[in-house]
C-alpha cells in the first residue's frame, strides 16, 4: 500500500498525523496506531530519499564519465 505512494503524498500525511498526535486528545489505542502509521510513513519517505540519491550519484557518475574534459572545454587546436 505505502509502496505506491509519492514522496510528496507520504510526507503529507505523515505531517498529519504528527499534528494529530501533537493536539493530544486521543485516546492512547488510536495514538499507538497513529504512531505506527507514522513510521510506516517515515520509513517510505526514507526509502524514496535514499533511491533518489543512488539516482543522483549514479547520473553524477555517468555525467563525469562522458562530460567533455573541462581543461579542453570543447575547443581544437
């Protein structure tokens, strides 16, 4: 279920339900469940950061493998 989630979606909710729990009027049953929720939540944000970062260091990888050489910048003799 969380997996299909966007970062965004997630993180909204997860804001949510921190503002829920923040009021403290509920009852410690629904508390405990909100919490739970909210790792879930967390945890989803978490992986999506961390894959967006493979992502990123991977394109930085590539870029720095195929970029032009900076002390050519593009020019001939």
């Amino acid at each position: 279920m969380n997996k299909q989630k966007t970062f965004e979606n997630s993180l909204q909710e997860l804001e949510q339900l921190v503002e829920k729990l923040e009021q403290g009027q509920l009852p410690l049953d629904e508390s405990l469940e909100l919490y739970k929720q909210g790792m879930l939540s967390a945890k989803h944000c978490q992986q999506l950061l961390d894959n967006a970062k493979l992502t990123l260091e991977k394109l930085g990888e590539e870029y720095a493998l195929t970029a032009p050489d900076a002390d050519n910048s593009g020019e001939q003799a």
